[in-house]
C-alpha cells in the first residue's frame, strides 16, 4: 500500500508537470501542421508566464492575468509570423531570436518593475488558479485504489488542467473536422494547393500562430500564477524545447501529443522523487538519465527507430507566389 | 514587378543592409532602455566606455570576441552547407572535456606550448564527436539536424553536470569542477600585444587562443573558398539537388561539415576553460554558443564579417557588464535582448528592407 501512496503521489506531480507541456505542444502542433516550424515556443512560454504574473499582481484577478498572458504570447506569435511569412525569413532564425528577446526582456522589464532580481512580486491568493477539489474526493479517499487517484490524481488540480485536456479533443476535432483545419493541415503540406483553389496561404498561417499563440499564452500563465506564485527568472527553464519534442515525439498529432507530454512529465515527476535514492539492485540511478531521457527518446525517434516522424511537408518553408 | 530578382551592388548587400538591420535593432534597444526610464544615450556612452574605455576592459571585450569567433565560424561552416547548427552551444560544451582532459594530463610534465596543440585537438575532436550524431541522423536518417542540435545541447548539459559532480570533482570540495590547472594547462595572457599598443591587460583574461581564432578564420577562409570540400559545401548549401547531381556525395559532405562546425565549436572551450578560468566548470559555455548564431549572421557566414561581428558581441557584453554596474535600473541582461533583436533584424528580417532598397538604388541609377 505504501508503493501505492508513492505511485499516486508521483503520478500526481507527473500531471501537474505535463500540463505546461501539453498547452505548449499543442500550440506548436498548429503552427507546425501548418508548414512554420517554431523554435519559439520557448520565449512565447516565458514571456506569457512573467505578464500573466504581472497583470495577476496588479489586478488581484487570475482570468486577467490569463489574459495578458494570452496576449503577450499573441504578439510573440504575430511577430515571428510578420518575420516569416511576411517577409520571409527564417523560421528557425526568428525562432531563436524571439527566444533571446524573451529570455532578456522578462528579467530587464521584471528588474526595473519590481526590483526583485528578476523576480515580480508574490501575487496574492485570489490572483492565482488554485485547485479546484472535485465533489466528492474527500468521501471517496478511503475507497482503495479508486479513491486515492480520485482524490489526489484527478481531483484538486487548478482550472487550467482540465482546460488542458479538454483542448486535445478541441484541438482534435478543429484539425480534423473543420473546413480551418482541414486547410491548415494542407497549407502544412502543399501551400501552392491551397493558394491554387482561391485561399489566402498568408492569412491561413497567420491564422494558424494566432491559435498557437493562445495556446501558449496558458502554458506561461500556468507556470507563473498556478504552478507558482511570482514569475521567476527562465521560470520556463526548457520546457519549451521539451514540448518542441513531445511534438515530434507524438509525429504531430494532437491525441498522441497528450500522451507524449504525459510520458515527458512523469519521468520529469520520477527524477524528481528518484533525487538521492537508491533503486534494489541497481543502485542509485543517476537523475541526469531521467532528465536527458525526453532528449535521446526524440533523437531515437527521429533516426526512425521506433516508427516514422514524418514532418509536414512543407514545413519551414515560406510560401512564395507565383512570380 | 517583384524586387526579389533585381541584383544589388554588394556594397548594399554586405554593408548597408546589414547595418541599417543593426541601426534597427539598437534602435529598438534604445526603446527599452528609455521604457524604464533611463535615456538611451547615457546608456550607450557607458556601454561603449565600460567596453574599450581603459586597457582592461579592451582585454574583456576581445576575450568575449574571442569565444565568439569560434562560435559563430562553427555556424558559419555548417550555414555554408545548408545546414542550421543550434548545437554550437552543446558542442562547446563537451568540447571543454576534451580540452580539459589534456590539461590535466599534461600539465604536470611539459610547458603550454606543448600542451597547447594537443588541447586543440582534443578540444576539437570532442566538440566533432558531439556534432557526428545530429549529422549522421541528418546525412542518413533525414532527421532535421535542427531539432537534434537542439536536442544534443540539452543532454550534454546533463552529461557535463553528470560528469563535473560525479567524476571530475575535487573531492572534499562543494563546487562541481576540475582541479586547477598548472601553469602548463592554461593559455598565457597577450599582455605583450595590448603593451604594444601601450594599453595594461590587468585582470582581463585575453589569451592565446585569440590568435588561434584568429588562424582558424583564415583556414576557414581557405576551407570554404579556395578548396574543393568548400565548394562542394557550398554547392551543397545552395542546392541540394544541383549537388548530388552534379556527383557530390551528399552524406559525406553532410557529415565533414557538420564535424568541422563541431570542432570549431569544440575550440571555443579553449579560450574560457584554458585560457580564462584554468579548470572545466558548469555551465562555462554561458550562451556563447546561441551568440555564434548572431554573429554569423551578421557576419554573412565570411571570417572578417565574423571577426568584426564577434568584436561587436563582445562590447556588448562586456559593456553591458559596465552598464548594468552604471546603471542599475538595467541588468545585464539587456544584452540578450539586443542580441535578440540583433538576431531577429539582421536574420529573419534581413529581406524586410530590401525591396525598399531596390526601388532606392533603380531611382539613383536612373533604371
């Protein structure tokens, strides 16, 4: 029974550290399937993370703070659009440079605000998302097995996990069974088709980032004002870059995306709870395994040795008409 | 009519482009700097003061520079290419061991200058070893050598920090990083040069790899346009299709690429392990590996452009250190941002411009 306290616990910290990923792997799932790869996620997480911390401490409201949250990561979106599709630049070029601006105008701005090192101030409890306990997890915590994942898996997560999970059947079904993903998805691969039968490219991929941007802005809102209380220098600390390769990991679809981040944020949880124990038989497993093990998955999975990632075909390419 | 066809003189391609992308991006730097209330010309006077006001701070700014000379040629040659190495910053990293085990293999017995090449090679193999896999997977798997850089830099930081706290640490000691390396492990300092110049070096840990980055601008110079691997490389960046029809081995030249980008990365670990700190620390790399991403840029991916990039980073960072003491309204880490909005206005807005300029140059000349 105590092995199974120890699984629900680490399964526990597996979910709240996947939801990040998971709002930011779907972000990058629709910038992606719709042909502008995006090395900004990162920057797009970080800078999202430290306005919602913001506008959450000034206003005392969460939902605000989602909000500029949202915005901000919009604008990181429409800027990487207006430098790769407008005028097209590249994409992996922007990327990193987006990053970069996230990365130092978050601690300058953050520094010169709050004087805090970077840090923003504490931001007051009925500015956060807290956990939101499910009727009837406390009844049914005595109920073994059932009722310790009831109550400490899926009950008292905050809001904007059920969010997450809800967005990939959203995510699902807009890819899959509206007329905006079905042309997303065909602009990811021939772009000259869909200009062909009358439809704007330009439009459509910036459509495309503006979804993307949405998505991360919850991501970056998510780790500063539900996960934490303040927005913290690099608070994003990878995640990004790990989301980038839960994606790939899924082969970009958005189903195997959730099980992708699931799988990233339980061997985050497990590393975590392995840090100075010591397995039987084994010994102690170094926790630089658990966290390089997302990296060297996805490299292995690129080399095409469990399966095919197919990247969408006309990704990282601009679209030019005709001339 | 579409201006992407009209040839400019490159006068405007290689100078005035680039700078008014530069002018852009300071000038938005200045935003920012004005946005938190400080002005943007004081700002710019002590940033420019702090990097080459006294002998010292010339040291500094040419140390950074140095370190990024190795960087940004590693993306440079990889760019020749066609190929997009993130993993500059991995390979530095890992480059450090290499480094590292020959000074403290050596320098109990021999002087630098014995120990030098030796580090040089093994600072290059190592930095090599770790750029082979992304270009292997590239050259035969197809795997976007982009994502696996990426990839790569991540798990050698795990490795490196593996290896600091488990292996190489001095036991009895909290700090994760090697023994200090004699006298014969580390790269003496060119106070002579700044002396020639009637300049005192002081603290600033300008050193001999200055001058191998130097040398190693003009192999690449070499490499890339008077040899036929470069042209091969090039052939290669310009047109993968042309280039395996004109019979050049794609996976071959990949992969000779992508290690040279890696051992020139590999180098950079020289001058801050060998040359500045005298052991193998975490996290020594401290970005420089993403600046080459800059500085090639800047550059245009040609050694002098490199080398005058690369003094430019390094007055910014050493400046920006000066700044932020001056100032300290405004960290240090304003230089990433304007390394940022570097990289964005001199890389993926670098086409932003050039329409205007078009029209500009078919008015002046009467077209």
């Amino acid at each position: 029974m105590e092995y199974f306290d120890t699984f629900v616990s680490i399964l526990g910290s597996a979910i709240r550290l996947s939801i990040p990923l998971l709002f930011t792997a779907l972000a990058g799932l629709f910038s992606e399937r719709a042909g502008i790869f995006d090395i900004g996620l990162e920057g797009k997480m970080l800078a999202s993370a430290f306005a919602a911390a913001c506008a959450a401490y000034w206003t005392g409201n969460a939902w605000a703070g989602l909000g500029a949250g949202i915005m901000v990561a919009i604008i990181f979106s429409l800027l990487h659009g207006f430098a790769s599709i407008t005028n097209r630049g590249n994409q992996i070029v922007s990327g990193v440079a987006l990053n970069f601006i996230a990365a130092g105008l978050t601690i300058v701005l953050g520094t010169a605000w709050f004087n805090q090192g970077g840090r923003t101030g504490q931001v007051p409890p009925e500015g956060r998302f807290s956990g939101i306990v499910l009727p009837g997890a406390e009844m049914m915590r005595d109920v073994p097995i059932i009722g310790p994942l009831y109550a400490n898996v899926i009950s008292g997560n905050n809001i904007l996990t059920y969010i997450a999970f809800l967005m990939v059947p959203l995510s699902w079904w807009v890819l899959y069974r509206t007329r905006f993903g079905l042309r997303l998805r065909a602009v990811g691969e021939n772009p000259g088709a869909v200009d062909t039968a009358g439809v704007s490219v330009v439009w459509l991929r910036y459509r495309a980032l503006i979804v993307t941007g949405f998505l991360a802005g919850f991501a970056g809102t998510y780790l500063s004002i539900a996960q934490s209380a303040a927005f913290i220098n690099n608070m994003s600390a990878g995640k990004g870059y790990i989301a980038l390769a839960a994606l790939i990991f899924a082969k970009w679809k958005p189903v195997p995306v959730m099980f992708a981040c699931l799988l990233f944020g339980f061997l985050d949880a497990f590393a975590n709870f392995m840090q100075g124990k010591s397995l039987p038989m084994i010994g102690e497993v170094p926790v630089q395994i658990f966290q390089a093990l997302p990296y060297i998955l996805t490299c292995i999975l690129l080399a095409g040795f469990i399966g095919v990632a197919r990247p969408p075909k006309a990704g990282g390419v601009a679209y030019t008409k005709e001339r | 009519m579409s201006t992407a066809s009209v040839p400019l003189p490159a006068w405007i391609n290689y100078g005035v482009i680039p700078l008014l992308n530069l002018v852009l991006a300071f000038f938005f730097s200045g935003l920012v700097v004005w946005a938190i209330g400080e002005n943007p010309f004081d700002a710019l006077n002590f940033l420019i003061q702090g990097a080459l006001g006294r002998g010292d701070a010339i040291g500094f700014t040419l140390f950074y520079a140095t370190s990024f000379i190795f960087t940004g040629l590693a993306v440079a040659v990889a760019f020749h290419a066609g190929l997009f190495n993130i993993g500059a910053e991995g390979q530095a990293y890992v480059g450090g061991l290499g480094a590292a085990l020959v000074a403290l293999s050596l320098d109990h017995y021999v002087p630098w200058y014995v120990t030098m090449p030796f580090a040089v090679i093994g600072a290059a193999l190592f930095g090599a070893a770790w750029a082979f896999i992304p270009a292997w997977l590239q050259a035969k798997r197809g795997s976007h050598v982009v994502i696996t850089t990426i990839m790569f830099n991540f798990i050698a930081a795990t490795l490196m920090v593996y290896l600091l706290v488990n292996v190489f640490i001095v036991p009895g000691k909290m700090a994760p990083e090697t023994r200090t390396f004699l006298a014969g492990g580390q790269l003496p300092k060119l106070d002579w040069l700044m002396a020639l110049f009637g300049l005192k070096l002081g603290p600033a840990p300008f050193n001999v790899s200055f001058i191998i980055a130097l040398v190693m601008c003009y192999l690449v110079w070499l490499l890339i346009w008077r040899t036929k691997l470069g042209y091969e490389m090039r052939t290669l960046g310009v047109s993968p299709t042309a280039a395996v029809y004109a019979g050049i081995p794609y996976v071959r030249t990949v992969i000779i690429a992508m290690l040279i980008s890696g051992g020139l990365a590999g180098m950079m670990s020289l001058n801050a392990v060998m040359g500045a700190s005298a052991r193998l620390q975490v996290e020594f790399v401290a970005g420089a590996g993403f600046v080459g991403i800059a500085v090639s840029l800047m550059g245009r991916s040609h050694p002098v452009g490199i080398i005058l990039a690369a003094i430019l980073f390094g007055i910014l960072y050493q400046g920006g250190a000066d700044l932020s003491f001056e100032m300290p309204n405004i960290t240090r880490d304003m230089i990433v941002v304007i390394q940022g909005l570097v990289i964005f206005f001199a890389g993926a807005l670098e086409y932003m411009l050039r329409p205007a300029m078009v029209r500009l140059y078919q008015t002046a000349t009467g077209k």
